[in-house]
C-alpha cells in the first residue's frame, strides 16, 4: 500500500532532476503519474523524448504512467497537459507544477526575451497549468485534492544575477497563496516548495563560486526533494494549506511568510518628521527579530 493509492498526478519538468525523482516516487506509492516534459536544455530552448525515460522507470517498478510534452508556457499547454491525465486516467487529484528554466543575467545586461521567457515557464506556466485542473474541482467538486507550487531562494530572498528567475519565484508565492484561499471551500491543498539540490540548473551556479555539490549525496541531490513533496500531497497533510517549505541539505523547514513584526499609528497624515522617527524603529525592530529567530531556526535533530 502506497499513499498515493488510487491518486492520478501531474509533474511538470519531470524529465531530469527534482521533478524525475518526485515521478518515480509517486509511482512507487501509488499514483498514476503523467510525466510532462518538453525536453529542453536549461535555457528553455530545444526538445527531447526524455519523458519516455522516466515513463518506463514508473512501469519497470509495476507503476503507471504516461508521458505528455506540451509547453506550461501557454494556456494550450496546460490544456493539452491536463487533457492527457482525464483521457488516460479518467481524472487528476494532485499538480506538482516544477518545470523551469534559467537565463540569468545582471539587469544591466538583461534582454526582454531573457525576462519574458523565465517568467512564462515559472510564473505563467503555473497559472497555465493550474487553470484547467482549477476549473475542473470547481465543476466536478472533486475533493482532497493537492496543489504543489515551487519557489526559490532567488524570489524569497534575492540572489545576484536572477531578477527574472527572482521575480517569477516572488509571484508564485503570492499565487499561491490566493489559491490557497480560493480552492479552499473545495478542499485542495496548496502548498510551496522552495528547494535546495544539485540539479543541472544549479550545479554550475554552485561549480562557479567555488563549492562544487555531489548530486549522489542524499543531502544535496534532488532525491531529498520527492518525500516532503509525496507527504504534502498525502491524505497525512489535508489539513495543511497556504504554507511554504525549504527544503534543502538534509534539513526541512516551514518559512515565515510576510506579516507585521511591529506597528504605529498615526490619526493623522503622516508627516516626514514623524517618519524619521517611526521608520528607524521599524527597521530596528526588523533586525532584532531575524537575530533572535537565528537560533530558533538554526538545524536540529527531530527528536530534539
């Protein structure tokens, strides 16, 4: 018995890396699987069969699973993605929305196709992806079903050299969590993952600062990504909603989520002499948080 038994699954950009080990894992638990993926390089550009691949990984294993190799990047493609999982299958419980590509540069060297193509595969492929299958337990009031959305680093946080993949990261947090409001009522879960692996988009952004990463490492690979993913899209986590997790080098977290740390108020306008005063303190307050949540946070055993 698996805990996706009976569960019928999308993973976009399941051919390689993060979204491959998240297929074979829904296999192994369960679930029929639809493993999209367009085959491209990390740029986005180009096209391979690799899909197939993993299909006959899932079957070798006595699972199901098909392949589909539509784009996310426009509606059609979420169409044609979420067609191929009710005309296979009958039906879809569960989206993981992973796929994704880089074209990092500095804002001083970027081009708007550079822009325009990560924000279609992150930020619009999971609207793309998400209408249909959205639309869908609307109108057939299909109940328990899972939405799992991925983040970065790059958006939560910031990293040099991403604003495009930083930007696209930051929009799908806040998507998310509307989802999460709005699909509520109908009782699907919608849930953010920001990972940390060594995947062929990161393992040269790593080999570049000096810290090369061993993807056969179970702390670092994208192995260590499937199980939070399988366990949030599991019957055990129905109660759990518009939240994000890290999870990255053995270590999974729960992240803070924007909310006032420390408020004034003032009856009137503000004035720019009040602010002088107000705003220092805010920033104060700020900073005396993130130091006293330093060791909060800090790794430990589970037991501890």
């Amino acid at each position: 018995m698996g805990v996706l038994d009976g569960k019928i699954a999308v993973v976009t950009g399941a051919g390689r890396g993060i979204g491959r080990e998240i297929a074979l894992m829904f296999g192994r638990e369960g679930a029929k699987v639809v493993v999209n993926d367009l085959g491209a390089q990390v740029d986005g550009e180009g096209a391979s069969p690799i899909a197939d691949e993993v299909v006959a990984e899932i079957r070798q294993r006595g699972g199901e699973a098909t392949a589909n190799y539509d784009t996310v990047a426009t509606v059609e493609g979420g169409e044609g993605i979420f067609r191929t999982a009710i005309d296979t299958y009958g039906g879809l419980d569960i989206l993981v929305n992973n796929a994704g590509i880089l074209r990092d540069r500095t804002i001083f060297k970027m081009t708007e196709a550079e822009w325009d193509a990560v924000i279609a595969v992150h930020l619009k492929g999971h609207f793309c992806c998400t209408l249909p299958f959205a639309r869908y337990i609307k109108e057939t009031n299909r109940r328990g079903c899972r939405i799992l959305n991925f983040s970065s680093g790059s958006g939560l946080r910031g990293n040099f050299g991403q604003s495009n993949y930083g930007a696209a990261k930051a929009g799908i947090a806040g998507f998310s969590r509307v989802l999460a409001l709005e699909l509520k009522k109908f009782e699907c879960t919608v849930n953010v993952i920001s990972p940390g692996a060594a995947t062929r988009m990161t393992i040269p952004l790593a080999e570049a600062r000096g810290r090369p990463v061993d993807p056969s490492d179970p702390t670092r690979g994208p192995q260590q990504i499937a199980p939070a993913v399988t366990w949030l899209a599991s019957e055990k986590a129905k109660d759990i909603t518009g939240e994000m997790f890290g999870v990255a080098r053995g270590n999974v977290s729960i992240l803070h989520q924007p909310v006032p740390l420390k408020t004034y108020h003032s009856d009137t306008v503000w004035t720019l002499d009040q602010l002088d005063r107000a705003m220092p303190k805010l920033v104060e307050a700020k900073r005396e948080y993130d130091e006293a949540v330093k060791d909060r946070s800090a790794p430990r055993p589970l037991d501890d």
